[in-house]
C-alpha cells in the first residue's frame, strides 16, 4: 500500500488517487436557473444525509462554470445512473454549451430536469450550503422521489464499473439493522 504524507509538497493527483478507491454511483445534478437556463453536471459526491428530514448532499467545485446557477435556483435534481448510462455521465462530464440538447428530459421540483429511464430521482430544494475548501457543499431537502429497480452505474478507480452481488444473507441483515437504528 502506498502512503504519501499531505505536506503542501505532495501531488493533489495522490489524494483523488486515494479517493478513488472508494467506489460510489454515478448521479447526474440539473438546475434550472432563474433566467431559465438548464445545467447540469455528473457528480459522484451525492450522499444521504438523514431521514427525518429528508436530506441529501453533494459538493461542487468552486471553479465550475455551473456554481453560479446551482447556487442562485435554490433547486436541483439528483438523477442516479444505470449501468448503462456511461454515456449520460460523459456527455455531462464534458464542457459543453448545452448538455441537453437532444436528450429527452420532464420538469422536476423548481424546474430542474429529470433524466428518462434512471435508477432514482431525488427532487430538491437546497436547504444550505457549506464552505469545503475548494469545493461549495449543497444540503438539499428532498421533496420528491422516484425508484425502480436495476444496475447502479458505479465509478471506482477511474473507471466506470457494474456491482457483483455477494451471498445476501450478510448484507440484508447488516443493511435492516443499519437503516432500523436509523429511525
């Protein structure tokens, strides 16, 4: 295993190196913002924040030509990916004018656009936001959600990558046990 000290003389790539070896979704964040322009931009920072409220969170970075209108909408959109939408995650991973010229999309909560045919929807309005060094961290309370069932889009080391499920006995008792100490 490597180590590396974070000196102020090390290189930042051994961080998102190391970061990167925490496997996480793959979620589309839209907006509408208030002059009616629609952004988006891939993220794997989503994470649950709690359930009573319904809370959510992501972080964004501060040098994203799209801050600006995430912070100002009050609003936003978290579309989770399926294992076959590695071409969603680039095409808004990617700078471009609009992201979703020619792609289908409703209107969410606030205006924000909801992706056809994703793992999950969480509809929001943003309830904070956080200093985090070089990035802005948006809690958003969730107001609306959808689901079904399918193959997660997960993005480990780099690289774009699909879950093999283990034996489920373990991980069923460990998931109920976590989620019923929640409440």
């Amino acid at each position: 295993m490597k180590q590396v000290v974070l000196d102020g003389s090390h290189d930042p790539r051994e961080l998102r190196n190391a970061l990167g070896r925490f496997p996480t979704g793959v979620t589309v964040i839209t907006t509408r913002t208030p002059s009616g322009k629609l952004e988006g931009l891939t993220a794997n920072s989503f994470a649950a924040l709690s359930l009573d409220p319904p809370l959510v969170l992501w972080s964004l970075g501060r040098k994203s030509a799209s801050l600006r209108g995430f912070v100002e909408s009050g609003h936003f959109a978290i579309n989770v990916l399926r294992s076959r939408q590695a071409d969603i995650s680039h095409r808004f991973a990617t700078p471009r004018e609009n992201k979703f010229e020619g792609l289908a999309h409703a209107a969410g909560f606030g205006g924000s656009p909801l992706l056809p045919d994703v793992l999950a929807t969480f509809e929001c309005e943003t309830a904070s936001t956080v200093e985090g060094g070089d990035h802005l961290l948006f809690v958003g309370r969730v107001h609306r959600i959808a689901y079904g069932d399918g193959e997660p889009l997960i993005f480990n080391a780099g690289r774009y990558c699909t879950s093999l499920p283990l034996r489920d006995g373990f991980a069923r008792s460990d998931l109920d046990g976590i989620w019923d100490g929640l409440g």
